[in-house]
C-alpha cells in the first residue's frame, strides 16, 4: 500500500516540476519582451509630445478657433471605444480587467460601438452582445505608426463625417512591473489643450485646414501610445503570473517532496518491522 502511494506521490512531483520548468521559460521570455516593449514605449514619447505642442501652438494663434475635431458632444453621443487587450491569455487578470472596464462604458454611453485590438479583446465581443466597428489581432508586438494610421483611418474619418462625435480608447497602461493600471482616455474631440505662447506663425490656407491635417497622425499617435503601453503591461503581468505559478510549483514540490520521505520511512519502518517480526517467530 505504501509502495503504491509512493509512485503516486512521485509521478506528481514529476508533473509538478515539467510544468514549473515551462512557467520559469515564460517567465524568462516575458522579462526579455518587457524591455524591448518599453523601450519602444519610450521611442514614441517625442514624436507624440512634439505633434501635440504643434497642435496646441496652432489653437493658440486665434481666439476664435473651431474646427469639427474640436467641438464638444452637443445632444445624443454616438461613440467609438477602442478596446485594447492581449494577443494570449496566462497574464492573471490582465485581459479581463479591459474588458469589464469596456463593458461597462459601452452600456453607460448607450449607443456605441466597439473597436477591439487583440485576439482576446476581439473574441470577448464577438462573442456578445456588442455593435462592432472593426477588430485586430496580432499586431501589438509589431506595430509602428503607419500601421497605427491605417487602424485609426476609419474612425477618424467617421468622426468627420459625423457618423460618430467621441472616441476613447480602453486599455492598460504601464505603471511599474508588479503594477498595471486599466485607463479610459478620449481622444476625440480634442480638448484641454495646454496654454502656449504665441508665435505668430502664418499657416496657409488657414490654422483649422492645418490643425485638421494634423488630427490624423495624432489619433494615431494616441493609438500607438496605447498599444505599445498595453503591450508592455501586458508581458509585465504575464511575467508576474508566470513567476507566481513558478513559486507556487516550488512550493508543492517541497510538500509533495515531505509527503514521500513520510511515506518511505514508514515503508522502511514497515520491512524492519516484518523481519523483526519473522526473526522472532522462527
């Protein structure tokens, strides 16, 4: 009997550490994806924040500036939630957390449509209830800001025409690598521009026509931002998980490990037994 409870006890620790061994590697591959994303994180800051100073030097050269990409929701809002998730699951909470956040914009605002980036973010709504503009999977690890451009093309143009009159984006923002903060940023209309001096600038034909051409490449940049940002949550909290299980794997082992030595020296303890036992007989 405890011969049998033996094998059992060590084809656990076996499976128990084949599983650890693959929790340490996805460990190992998440801390080296989390550097390079936040490099890349970091690489985009200049381009967005020179874009958004020029952005802000152009409304500040007329009191009286207005354009479609600048005016406040006026009676019912039609809005566009970009929805940011993970391409994989095994992040702890990482992927659910957008989407309950996500969930519930979408039924306060009432009317809106969801643009899902991500293969888990696209599944979770197709799979629902939800009025889809588009969706994207795959492309947070390679994305660049051409790729960010063609994404966002729809939805601003939409928001050009009318169709629709907000865009925000949901996703998780970087904080530190055991901290990741879900985030809900609106990104159309453009507001609470940053006060600025002004530079007597001529912009031909007019700072609005300007401005305007501006507004795509700065819904893009704000894309990019949030992808590559979400990114590098992402692999944080899959390195946090994948630590977490590596320890907890340790720590069955130990237990599973003391349960065997308790089951051998009983064993052991058991022949001595026996043979004392038949010595004393004959």
């Amino acid at each position: 009997m405890a011969s049998s409870n033996m094998k059992e006890i060590k084809r656990r620790i076996k499976s128990v550490e084949s599983t650890m061994q693959i929790t340490k590697a996805m460990q190992l591959v998440a801390s080296s994806k989390l550097r390079r994303a936040k490099e890349r994180a970091e690489n985009i800051i200049p381009f967005f924040n020179g874009l958004y100073d020029t952005m802000c030097e152009i409304v500040a050269e007329t009191d009286e500036f207005d354009t479609v990409y600048t005016r406040k929701t006026d009676g019912r809002t039609r809005a566009v939630l970009i929805v940011i998730a993970g391409d994989r699951g095994l992040a702890g909470g990482f992927n659910s957390n957008v989407m309950k956040l996500a969930a519930a914009r979408y039924r306060e605002l009432g009317d809106a449509y969801i643009l899902p980036v991500g293969k888990k973010a696209v599944e979770y709504f197709e799979k629902r209830d939800f009025k889809m503009m588009d969706g994207f999977a795959g492309i947070a690890e390679t994305i660049d800001i051409y790729q960010s451009r063609k994404v966002t093309g729809k939805v601003t143009d939409a928001f050009k025409s009318g169709k629709i009159n907000r865009v925000e984006i949901i996703y998780t923002a970087y904080v530190s690598p055991i901290t990741q903060q879900t985030k809900n940023v609106s990104v159309l209309p453009v507001e609470n521009f940053k006060e600025v001096p002004k530079v007597s600038t001529n912009y031909e034909p007019t700072p609005e026509a300007v401005f305007e051409q501006l507004i795509p490449w700065y819904v893009a940049g704000m894309f990019y931002c949030a992808v590559t940002d979400s990114y590098a949550a992402e692999c944080a909290a899959r390195r946090m998980a994948m630590e977490n299980a590596t320890d907890n794997a340790a720590e069955i082992i130990d237990e599973l490990s003391l349960m065997y030595n308790r089951a051998r020296q009983s064993s052991i303890t058991q022949e001595i037994t026996e043979i004392v036992g038949g010595a004393n007989a004959l």
